[in-house]
C-alpha cells in the first residue's frame, strides 16, 4: 500500500507541475507577444503602466481562478479569519465559512455541472466558458496561439480546477494568516493599486492626434524611423578587386565603356566579380573609402577604378541608382497615430504631475537624493578612471595596476 500511495503522491506531484508549468506557458505566451508586438512596432516609447496591467489581467485569471482581482481580494483577505472556499461565477459573492461550501448556480437550459467540491457544485459549464472568453477577449494573442495548442481550454480548466482545491487548503489551514503571507499579499495590493492608480490617472488626461499631426510625423521622420523603411535604397554595383595599382588599371582600360559587358569580360579574365547589391551609407562589411566613392557616382550606367586603401585598389561597375522606399502612409497611420496619442498622454501625465507636485508642495532633499543616486561623472572623467594610471582612477584600481608585474601591465 505504502508504495502504491507514493506512487499517487508521484503522480499527483507531476500533475500539479504540469499544469503549473501551463500557466506560466500561457503568461509567457502574453507577456512575449505584448512586447513582440511593441517591438515590432515603431521606435516610440509605449505606455509601461498599460502593458503591465494586460499582464496583471492574464495572470489575474490563470492564477487567482478567474476573480476579478480586486473582488478576489476583498473576499478573500478581507481581515477575517474563517477560512472560505471560492467559486468561480462572476459578480457574486461565495465565500462561505469555513467547512461550508456555497454551491456554483446552474445558469439557464443546458448548463451543467462541471465540477464538485465534497459533492457541492463550484464551477458549471457556462461560469468556465464566461471565464474562458473573458480571457480570450482580453488577450486575443492566445486565440491566434490556440491553433498551435490544440489543448488550450483543457489546460486552462485543469489551472482552475487546481486553483479551487489550492484556494481551499490555504484557507481552511489557515496559511493565508500567515505573516509572511500576509506581507506579501501587502506588496501584491499595494503593486496592483498603484498600476491602477497610473491608469486611472492617464485616463483623465484627455489627449487627441490629428490625422494632420501623424501625417506631418510621417514626412518629418519616415528617414529616422526604422519600422517606416522597406528598403534603404543606394547604388547597384559590382566590383573586381587587385592588388596592385597596373593590373587595376589593365582591366579598367579593357572594361571602360562596356557597362553591360563587364561580367563576361571579368569572367574571360578568370576574376572574380563581387556584387555589392544596393550601397549606401548602411552597408557593412565595406571598405569606407570605396562605399563613399561609389555613393558619389552621379551617372550610370559607368565603370570606374577606385583606390580603396593601399594595395587594395578597385573596378566597379555601378549600373543604376534606386530610390529609398518607405511603407505606404495609409498602411502606418493608425499604428503611427496610437504610438503618437501614447507619447502625448505620457508628456500629458508628466505635466499633470508636475503641477500637482506644487500644488501638494512635494519637497525633494537634493542632498539626501545624492545618496542614493550620486551624480554621474562626466564622460571625459569615466574614460579616464578607466585608464589605472589615470588620476581619476579609483585608489584601489591604482594600487592593483602598480602591485600587478611590469609584464602583465605591459601586456
């Protein structure tokens, strides 16, 4: 029997790892599609309080058994000490005493029980689903996911079904009086109230974009923003390398004029032509010399020679010139226009704030506040105190360059 029962503890123990392992593979699923999502985006700062409170929302619902977490913590941390057992149903209040379990209602025809606590019903069908399409409306990246998991709603039913029996052993042993407990159940509150507190506040500073302030940022920065460039654009050209200056020039003077011919000559010579494909000033891998003399080729199609540094000496055959392209406007004005509305609201906070921070007459202690953030030293000091001889050098990284062997210094 022993064995057999260790067995099950196994089992149980894998089991509940597992579905542990879910909700945080669903949490993760959202978080990296929120920030993909913002990455992808444009190179404007996002609203960090808005992001924070989908992620809060996600993990609300995956691992607080689908309460709103307010209402999740006035029933359950509400100071009282009768342990209670919570069902899943929105809008109502079943908390019970401890050892009494308030039964989950049927809500209409075809509903039905989906799981029972000691033979008392506490979730239904259509409380799961009303709890699962609140999810899936919320985050909609785990619809789009829902393809590559085929198991989602089963998964995200057995986190809830384990968060009920979880939520009932804290409650009914008493751990949630627990003062280390308690004290991080302080930290989660006071957490969630400030993120809603950023809300709430962004909320009642009412900004507006117009399509003609987003068009205007779209020509002024369309060159800066690199979500806005399909192709960098430049000169299409190839080129045969030498090393020595006469041999350039033998093949210069066999291929000067003969633009269309210049492979098939390069070719008869056994030389090897490489394509530069487009050159501009993003190319890497490119000797600058030569990049800056094929940018400033003003006709094509032409051959030219180039010394691109000593012993290194280049013909180039520079075809034709293409144009910069950009992603059309009417397809980024709407991204374009959420990002602007963002970081207008975020100047609006910011200036709300200040104005407030007179009004309540908030005082900061400069020296005090260079305790603990002392001023940054000026970039010409932080190179030198990285050089061990230098003044500025710290004493100790003085004393270990002078103590360290001539040999290795000079190393």
């Amino acid at each position: 029997m022993e064995g057999g029962e260790e067995l099950l503890d196994k089992e149980n123990n894998m089991r509940y790892d597992i579905i542990l392992k879910v909700k945080m593979f669903l949490v993760e699923i959202v978080m990296g599609f929120y920030y993909k999502s913002y990455q992808e985006r444009f190179s404007m700062k996002g609203n960090a309080s808005c992001y924070a409170l989908h992620v809060c929302a996600v993990l609300a619902v995956l691992v607080l058994a689908g309460c709103a977490p307010l209402d999740w913590i006035k029933e359950k941390f509400g100071g009282k000490k009768a342990p209670a057992v919570a069902v899943i149903e929105p809008g109502k209040d079943k908390v019970s005493a401890k050892g009494k379990i308030e039964p989950a209602e049927l809500k209409g025809r075809g509903d039905k029980v989906l799981v029972t606590m000691e033979g008392v019903p506490v979730m239904t069908i259509k409380s799961f689903e009303e709890e699962f399409e609140k999810l899936i409306e919320e985050n909609p990246q785990l619809k789009q996911m829902a393809q590559f998991i085929p198991n989602l709603k089963e998964n995200i039913f057995k986190s809830l079904r384990s968060q009920l029996v979880m939520d009932a052993y804290i409650e009914r042993e008493g751990i949630d009086q627990d003062p280390e407990y308690q004290a991080d159940l302080a930290r989660f509150i006071k957490s969630l109230k400030r993120m809603l507190n950023s809300k709430y506040f962004a909320k009642g500073q009412s900004v507006t974009v117009s399509d003609a302030e987003v068009k205007k940022f779209y020509d002024e920065n369309k060159d800066k923003v690199p979500g806005l460039i399909v192709s960098q654009g430049g000169i299409r050209a190839v080129g045969v390398k030498f090393d020595t200056e006469p041999a350039a020039k033998a093949f210069f003077d066999k291929v000067k004029g003969k633009s269309k011919q210049f492979d098939e000559l390069a070719n008869a010579d056994k030389l090897s032509v490489q394509d530069f494909k487009l050159v501009n000033d993003q190319s890497l891998g490119m000797n600058a010399e030569l990049r800056k003399k094929v940018m400033g080729i003003k006709s094509f199609p032409v051959v030219d020679m180039v010394k691109a540094a000593d012993n290194e000496y280049w013909v180039v055959n520079a075809t034709a010139k293409e144009a910069k392209q950009y992603r059309p406007y009417e397809e980024v004005r709407e991204p374009l226009k959420s990002d602007l509305e963002r970081e207008k609201e975020m100047k609006a906070v910011e200036a709300a704030v200040e104005k407030l921070e007179s009004k309540y007459n908030i005082i900061v202690d400069e020296e005090a506040f260079k305790i603990i953030a002392p001023p940054a030293p000026e970039p010409q000091q932080a190179a030198e105190a990285l050089i061990p001889d230098s003044p500025a050098a710290p004493k100790a990284q003085q004393k270990v360059a002078q103590e360290a062997p001539r040999s290795a210094r000079a190393a």
